[in-house]
C-alpha cells in the first residue's frame, strides 16, 4: 500500500512541476533567474573578498562570514530551485548555472532524484531518506532506538555540518549502486557517472582561477564557510519535518488524503517575512512548497494562507504546523529530539 500511496504522489509531485499554467511557470522561472544571479553576485564577491583580504584577520572573517551566508543560501536556494528544474526544462542547464552561480561540488541531478522521492514520501520511513539514513540519529518515531539516541539534540548539529561530505559519499554510493535505497529506481550507471564528472569538471573550472590566486587562503575559507553553511541550511531544512505538532503516520498507515498527509508532516516558520523568506528559499513555507513545488514565494504565501482556513483539512483534524521565528522553530527541533532520543517516549 505504502508503495503504491508514493508512486502516486510521486507522479502527483512531477506533474507539478513540469505541468501548469504556462504564466505560473514563466514567474517561476524568472523569480529563480533572479535569485540566481543574485546569490552567484553573493558568492563570487565573497570569494574576491576572501583574496583581497589576505593577510588583514578581521576582513578575512568578514569575508568568510559573508561566503558563509552564500553558500547556506546556495544550497537552500540555488541547489533547490536546480533540482526541481526551475532554471530550464533542460537538466544539464539546471546543472551547469549551479555550479557556474556557486560552485559547491553538488551532483544537481543526483540531488534531484533524490529530493523528488522526499517530495513523494514525505517524512515516511524508511522511505524518505532522511528518516532512516543513519544509525547515529533517530529522526523518525517509527525509526529504532539506540541508546546513544538521548544525546543526538547535541551532536546532531554536528551532522548538519558535515552534509556535503555526507551527500559525496551518497553520490558515491549511488554511482557504485545504481540505485537509491529504499527506493524502487534505477539509473544506467554509465550515463550517471558521466554526468557526475562534467558537474565536478564545472565547479573545478569555476573555482580554479580563485584557488590560484588566493591559494591556501581560498581553500581554507572555502572549508570553514562550507562547514558553517551546511549547518545553517541544515538546521533550516531539518526543522520542517523534525518538529512539535507534526504528525508521523507509520509504514501501511498512510493517510488516504496526500495533501493533508504532507501537511500534518511538514512545518513552517516565518511565514509573514518577505526578508527572510527570501534568504532560505522559501523554505519559510515548506508545506505550501510541498504541495506546489514550481511556485513562487508570493504564490506559496497565497497558499499557506489558503491551507490555514481549508474546510477538507479541518474536517481530517489537520491545520498547519508554523512557528513564529526560526529561533521558536530551532527550539520546538531540539524539544522533539531530545524526545526521541528517549526510549519508549516517541
């Protein structure tokens, strides 16, 4: 049942986003256009700022607090609008403008792939990645208990720190595999290991002119702001679905109705803050972006309003899950970790 509950949302999701009103999908595009340039300004002026500021600590901090901010925005903005072929129909499009904007070292097609199965088994374990990709987290009630469990709200930030280096191992994994696990797709190796090296290609090509110039000083900053990047664009993303008031429906126990199953599971935070909106993606709306992947942010703020006053909702007792600020949204994530990581009290 549980299989056939994501196929179909699955194809539900797809439709979303290469189907639609052809004036949603030209906004759409050009609102993603517009990030894009915007945050590859943000990025390649954090790299130069990084070069000239050698040898001047303050502004070498200032530099790599200002790439920082790109690089978690690159990765909640630029890789998310790629993944969901918001720049062009064209998949190696999508890919080359990532990596020619922000040059991070993502697999944008891989990344993809595996973000549409998240968008199709929303919060499902084992089904979502995320739920059930490591022993050391428990991020699922449905997920086993461990008893190294109870501190995971400690060192999970940690392993937000450390996601590009976990996602290169996924796409290692993937191009050894050929497969996703707990997934039923499967991909001709040949076509994906070439694709995954014209994308490394890309970002050495972009960045190589920074590293000879700037040398050590351009790697270090790129390791430091990397790692601080990662962890914000992890926090912010993990509070979506790792969250007080968020409903988890177990294997077989799906709800019929996709819309509120995606709804109960997913929350937001911000939502009346255009600024903020702005610097995550969209990401303020996460269950609104669910629904309409393709959507602008003026056009996910409609939504979430509309899904705060839906009748059907309100008849399956479900209403939006949504925090005030991240600061309230951080805490209600570390609150339901900290719970999970108590045996018998998920």
């Amino acid at each position: 049942m549980m299989a056939v509950a994501a196929l179909r949302a699955r194809h539900l999701v797809l439709l979303s986003i290469r189907r639609g009103p052809k004036q949603s999908i030209n906004a759409a595009r050009s609102e993603a256009k517009r990030d894009l340039l915007a945050i590859g300004v943000i990025f390649h002026s954090g790299l130069l700022a990084c070069v000239a500021s050698r040898g001047y600590p303050i502004f070498e901090l200032l530099a790599i607090s200002w790439l920082t901010a790109a690089i978690a925005m690159s990765a909640t903005t630029v890789l998310h609008h790629a993944g969901h072929g918001r720049f062009s129909r064209k998949a190696w499009l999508n890919a080359a403008l990532t990596h020619l904007a922000t040059p991070v070292g993502y697999h944008v097609q891989f990344w993809g792939l595996k973000h549409r199965i998240h968008h199709a088994v929303t919060a499902s374990y084992p089904s979502d990645g995320y739920t059930s990709a490591s022993l050391l987290l428990r991020l699922h009630p449905a997920a086993p208990y461990r008893s190294w469990h109870k501190y995971q709200a400690y060192y999970i930030w940690f392993g937000y720190s450390i996601y590009w280096l976990v996602d290169q191992l996924a796409q290692v994994r993937f191009l050894l595999t050929g497969s996703i696990p707990y997934s039923d797709r499967t991909c001709i190796l040949r076509r994906w290991l070439l694709g995954w090296f014209y994308e490394k290609m890309a970002t050495l090509t972009v960045l190589l002119p920074y590293i000879l110039v700037g040398g050590r000083t351009i790697l270090v900053a790129l390791l430091v702001s990397g790692i601080a990047g990662s962890l914000i664009a992890g926090a912010i993303v993990g509070v979506g679905h790792i969250n007080e008031g968020l409903e988890y429906p177990s294997t077989g126990q799906e709800m019929k109705n996709w819309q509120a199953r995606v709804v109960a599971a997913t929350a937001s935070f911000s939502v009346d803050s255009h600024l903020v909106g702005w610097l995550t993606g969209g990401m303020t709306m996460h269950a609104a972006h669910h629904l309409k992947p393709i959507a602008t942010r003026r056009e996910l703020r409609q939504l979430h309003e509309d899904l705060r006053c839906d009748k059907t909702l309100s008849t399956l007792g479900v209403k939006p899950v949504e925090f005030a600020t991240l600061g309230s949204a951080l805490r209600g994530h570390v609150r339901v970790l900290k719970l999970w990581g108590r045996c018998g009290n998920a």
